[in-house]
C-alpha cells in the first residue's frame, strides 16, 4: 500500500487509486473545484493513479493551470455540442475578458435555436458527466486519425512534431487533441453559456478569480476589433495556424510573410498617426499597455508617423515622475510595489504637463533608478504648435495620472500583443504566454535575469496588470496590437536556451518544461529577414531604437 500525504495528513489508499477518488475526498475542503494534483511535485490530471510513495497537493480551477484545465474541456464539449448539432466544425478565435469567441467553419448562420441547441446539449453533457478519455498514439496513428477525422490542421500540425508520440483525448466517440491538462470528466463543468456575438458564437465562462460565479459577458469593442483586424493580416498570408506557420517556412516564404506583416502593421500605425493629425488639440498621446507588450518600440515608430505629417514629437516615459525611493509604497511582503500608481508623483507629473500645455518651459526630470531619485540633468522643453509628446507609461491610461490635463488635449492608446495565431483550430495561443516569452527573452539581454528569475515575478507583474492597466483598456481612443504572427518562431532560438537552464529543483520547473513543449511546435525563423525597427527586435536585440 502506497505511503500518501495529502496536505500534510497521512491517508491510506491502494495502489492504482485514482487522484480524482482521493480529490473527492478533500473537495470540502477548497473553496474553487479541485481540477488537477501534484504529485511529488509534478503536475498530474485526476485521471491518473497512484501508482508509488508520494505527496500530493491539489490545484483548483482557481489557479491558472486549474482554470486553463476546465476552459479545454469546456472548450471539447462545444466542439462536440456543434458537430452533433450542426454537423461542422468550429474555430477558437481568441478570447474577450473570460469568454472565447468561435465562428463556424460552414455556412451555418448562428441563430436562436442553434444557441438553445449547444446551450442544452452542453447541459446534457455536464448532468450525464461523461468520462473524457486519454489514449497515447504513435504520432503516425495520430495523424492518420485526424486525416479520417478531416482535421487537416493537426494533421499539418503533427507533420512538424519531434515527438513520437501524441495523447488524444475522446469524448463519447469524439476524438480530438487539447494542448494542456483536461479534467477527467464533463460533469466538472457546471458553469458556461453559450452566446451569439457578431455573427459568431462566445463560450462565456468563470474567470480564475471568481472560478464558482459566471460573470455577464462585457463587450471590448476595440480589442474584438484589433483581433478580428489581426486574424484578417493572418488570412492575407494563408496562415492561421501553427502548422500553416511552419508550412511557410519550410517551403521557403516566410522573408515575404514577415515583410507583409511588418508593413501590415506600419500601416496601423500610421492610421493612429493620421487620427491624432486630425485632433489638432491633441498635445499628449499616452501609451500603456501591461508588460512586453511593445510600448516603447511602438512610440517610436508611432512618432516617426507622426513627423511625416509635420508634427515635433517628443518620447517621454512616465517612469522619470516616480517618487524616490524612500516614499515608494511597500506590498504586503515588504517589497517596493513599483507598480502602484502611487510610486509615481503624479501631483507633479500634472504641474509639468500643464505648465507645458501653457506654453511654458519646463526642466523635465530623470528617474536614476541605481540612485532611487529624481534628477535634473537641464532637459528643458518647452511646447510650440507643432510640438507633441508621446508619453509611455504603465498608468497613462489611468485618470489619476493626468487628471489636471484636458480631455481634448489628450489621445489615448492601449497597446498590447493580442495573440490571434492557433496552435490549431481548437488550441488557441495565449496572449500571457507571447509577453512572457518576449519578456524572458528581453531580461536575458538587457538585465542579465535567468528565465528562473523572470517566470518567478510574472505572477506579481500579471497582479498588477489585472489592478492597475486591464480595468482602463477600454477607454481609449485607439487600441494596437503589436503581436507578429512569426514571433513565437523568432522567440524559440532565443527562449530554449534560457528555459533549458532552469534545473529541476527550482520552483519554476514545470512552467520551463511547459514553455518549452510549446516552443517545440515551431520551426524556427532566423532574424536577418526581421526589420531594425520590427517590435521583435525589442526583445531580441539588433534594433534601431534606443530600448
């Protein structure tokens, strides 16, 4: 009989005891639905079992691993819910606040009763709580499979895999594959809606924050925009997925895609440069977006457009506004929360900024962050007609933080990397996963930080985008997606390295390995094809700005 420890509590069981019976067991216990273990430390599905001596902890749909776990099955049962009803398949697009926004693949329009028919054989799925299989096949077999099944996008997708194995899920006869963890059976989820959004559907479920409420879906007008605009650049190339992706570069296209894309988003960028022209009061464009998401390199193209309509613009960060250090505000740790808005002086921040919107000169400062204080260094500026600043910071969206300033001198922009690439129809690609791996990359070069050091502050740095940048994203005059459909190729040379150097002991481990099964989808892109004043060369140096 195996030796278990379930939170520090010996407990008796038999070898080849499921996780899911011993999870049933602590249920009570957990105020979120268990949804996947650990065991020994290693991520397990509750499917599996015991099967040795060990520990195990339980991970709830509460956490992002255990609410990215019930999203995927969510995500199978209306795959199966639309072939039973419509005898097609459908497409994951990408996600709006907690909801994932899907089209048909047929010429099905979307309608009430379609609606009620995936809302109830979803239901019915959940009460009958039916098992979802887990079958290793020899990649081959796998992809004869989805070539019967007619999903050519694995199949394509299976054709670029190293491994020689691949786990197919099943679902009453469905067959399917899920990149992730799956929860073991339907009747785990209880919560979801199904809805008709312009003209395609949206699978609305709990946030990992509130994992036992369904919360109303909230339009985000401007960013469904910006990603349908980034599906539209990926269809002008004839790649939506991973597999298309590694199909162009294998066949020798991929210096044509890159340079479409580049010009495709040259083009945005310019169009933000020609609404800013026409406000002719605008007198400050401030830029924020969370972590990685290209801001300083976008400011600066952006104020090259800006110049080719006449107009004298200035780079400012916001960062040179933060307090010194003594005053900077502590979290609950003791640490310095550099995050907050009140690490920044935005009472002089206002006095600066008005005194130049009233023609006055003004010495701007300096942040010296080795110091931990302000500094003046004769930086003086004062403001003509033409002259415009574009100011970049975590909080320019933020009312707070230029409160003293009027709305019509203002133009707002939220920048981010709004991911709409697929691994395939079913997987999409996250958002935080493309910034994380442009900021492991980026740290590496610029500050020396291992990708151990960078995976263990992105829990804090995604806190304080959820407090302090996400609640301000929609009131904004315009909205840029900075994310390449090539990047993630361009990232694997420099990212693998990096995570490959994260040893077993240490606590980002896991998420390493998971970053690197992700990276093992591409085929990799060399950077000469890439631009000097691409995005990407933000984070994987050789870039002709100063970041």
């Amino acid at each position: 009989m195996p030796e278990i420890f379930v939170n520090g509590e010996h407990i008796n069981c038999d070898k080849g005891t499921s996780f899911e019976t011993i999870a049933k067991m602590y249920r009570d216990k957990y105020a979120a639905p268990i949804a996947l273990c650990l065991f020994n430390g290693k991520m397990r599905e509750l499917s599996k079992r015991v099967d040795k001596d060990g520990i195990l902890t339980f991970i709830t749909t509460a956490s992002p691993a255990g609410h990215a776990a019930y999203a995927r099955t969510a995500i199978m049962m209306l795959v199966k819910a639309v072939k039973d009803a419509a005898g097609m398949d459908v497409k994951v697009e990408f996600t709006l606040g907690k909801a994932y926004y899907c089209t048909l693949l047929g010429d099905i329009k979307v309608n009430d009763a379609l609606l009620r028919s995936l809302n109830e054989k979803m239901r019915e799925m959940a009460e009958k709580n039916l098992p979802i299989g887990k079958k290793t096949y020899p990649i081959d077999d796998a992809m004869t499979l989805f070539h019967q099944k007619g999903m050519g996008d694995k199949e394509k997708l299976f054709h670029f895999r190293r491994s020689s194995t691949i786990n197919v899920y099943s679902l009453d006869g469905f067959y399917d594959y899920y990149y992730g963890y799956m929860l073991p059976s339907t009747g785990y989820v209880n919560l979801f809606e199904v809805l008709s959004y312009k003209g395609g559907i949206l699978l609305n479920l709990p946030g990992e924050e509130s994992p036992n409420e369904l919360t109303p879906f909230e339009e985000e007008p401007n960013l469904y925009e910006q990603l349908m605009l980034s599906t539209q650049w990926g269809d002008l190339v004839d790649i939506s997925t991973v597999g298309d992706l590694n199909e162009a570069v294998c066949e020798g296209n991929i210096s044509d895609m890159i340079l479409v894309q580049e010009a495709l988003q040259e083009r945005r960028i310019g169009d933000i440069a020609e609404e800013i022209y026409n406000r002719p009061d605008v007198k400050f464009v401030l830029v924020a977006g969370p972590s990685s998401s290209g801001k300083t390199t976008f400011a600066h193209r952006l104020s090259i457009q800006l110049r080719s309509f006449g107009l004298r613009p200035h780079i400012i960060s916001m960062d040179n506004w933060f307090v010194n250090r003594e005053k900077t505000p502590v979290d609950i740790d003791g640490n310095y929360d550099f995050d907050c808005i009140e690490a920044v002086d935005t009472e002089l921040f206002n006095e600066d900024m008005a005194a130049l919107l009233a023609g006055e000169e003004v010495d701007l400062p300096t942040f010296d962050f080795k110091k931990g204080k302000r500094v003046y260094k004769g930086q003086k500026l004062r403001m003509d007609e033409d002259d415009i600043l574009v100011i970049e910071g975590i909080h320019g969206l933020n009312p707070i933080s230029s409160r003293e300033l009027p709305d019509e001198n203002k133009f707002k922009i939220y920048t981010s990397a709004l991911t709409s690439l697929n691994i395939d129809e079913h997987n999409r690609i996250s958002s935080a996963d493309t910034r994380l791996l442009r900021r492991i990359v980026r740290d590496a070069r610029t500050r020396g930080n291992s990708a151990q050091e960078t995976i263990d502050g992105w829990k804090k740095v995604r806190e304080g985008e959820e407090k302090y940048i996400f609640p301000f994203q929609n009131n904004v005059d315009a909205v840029f997606n900075s994310v390449l459909i090539y990047e993630q190729a361009v990232l694997k040379q420099f990212a693998e390295p990096l995570l490959f150097n994260v040893q077993k002991d240490e606590p980002s481990y896991y998420e390493a390995k998971r970053l690197l099964k992700f990276l093992d989808y591409f085929v990799g892109i060399d950077t000469a094809a890439i631009p000097a004043n691409s995005i990407c060369r933000e984070f994987v140096g050789g870039g002709c700005f100063p970041v």
